[in-house]
C-alpha cells in the first residue's frame, strides 16, 4: 500500500487557491477577460452575445465567435449564499461567513452567475459586472451595486480586496 504525499492532499496545503480546471473554451474566456473589462462571445453571422462560452453560436450554430467589450450592466435576478463547498479554497472562507453568489441578467441578454460583493441586494436591483482574474489565473465575474464606480483598474482593486479574491485561502499550520 503506498502513502499519500501530505502535499498532494489540498485540505493540508498552507494556502488553497480556486479551481483552475477550465475547458478550452473557459480558458479562452479567461484569456479575453484578462483586463478586467467585460468581454463575451459574439457571433458574427447573427450577433448573438453569449455567456458561458461555446464552440458555437447557441442562436444559429454559426462557429465564428469573438470576444466583444461588452456592457457590464444588468438586474439582479436571484442571489445565494454557498455554506458548503467541496474546494478547499471555498470551505476555509466559508467558515468565517457564507460566500455571497448571484445570478445576473446582463443588458445584452445573457444570465451569468458571479460572486456578489454586497448582502443587502434585492432582486431586481441594477448591478454592475466585471471581470477579475482570481488566485488560479482563471476569470470570474464580479457584481457591484449600480452606483459603484469601477472604471479604473484601481477600483476595481479595491472591490477585488475587499471580497478577498486578491489571495489564496490560508490554513494555520499547513504543510
């Protein structure tokens, strides 16, 4: 029977960082979103914007896609709070408070699901969504309430700090 390396197991490593496991097409999303600013697939036969990415356009099938700057406003729709996660990184924040999510309908048409950055949010509020990329280099969306100002990478930042996706999760005394 062979032993377990303590550093291939996550729950004993010092600091967790997010799921990084991405298909081709969520790594290419990553790639595109890397500024901050909102990009989504757009078709180019029909126009269609759409979220998540696809290999082809979920309008007409046209698989000439590109990635657009997009509107980054939207209504909330509906919003969670993760209690329970099987990834590392989300069970040790987790166990401070519950994780806020939400699902957006962005202006441009699709839904998108995004981490939340403010509890007292009610359906039907306007938000603004953009992109961060997190601690594994892959993209995640991020809704702020309509009035916040995130135009400069500098607010962003600053949005990115305060929900604390800027590091890894520690764990005290970790491998």
């Amino acid at each position: 029977m062979r032993k377990r390396l303590k550093l291939s197991r996550p729950s004993l490593r010092t600091r967790a960082r997010p799921p990084k496991h991405r298909s081709v097409c969520g790594s290419q999303f990553s790639a595109a979103n890397l500024p901050g600013i909102l990009q989504l697939q757009n078709c180019t036969d029909c126009g269609h914007v759409q979220y998540p990415p696809a290999e082809l356009c979920g309008a007409c099938l046209g698989s000439t896609l590109i990635y657009k700057e997009t509107a980054c406003t939207g209504t909330l729709l509906a919003q969670s709070q993760l209690h329970h996660s099987l990834w590392e990184y989300f069970k040790r924040r987790i166990k401070r408070a519950p994780w806020p999510i939400a699902s957006v309908q962005l202006d441009v048409g699709p839904v998108a699901i995004v981490h939340l950055t403010e509890l007292d949010l009610d359906t039907g509020d306007r938000v603004k969504v953009f992109s961060h990329s997190d601690a594994s280099r892959s993209v995640v969306l991020i809704a702020v309430p309509a009035a916040t100002d995130i135009t400069t990478p500098e607010l962003r930042q600053a949005v990115i700090v305060g929900i604390q996706l800027d590091k890894s999760a520690e764990r005290l005394k970790g491998v």
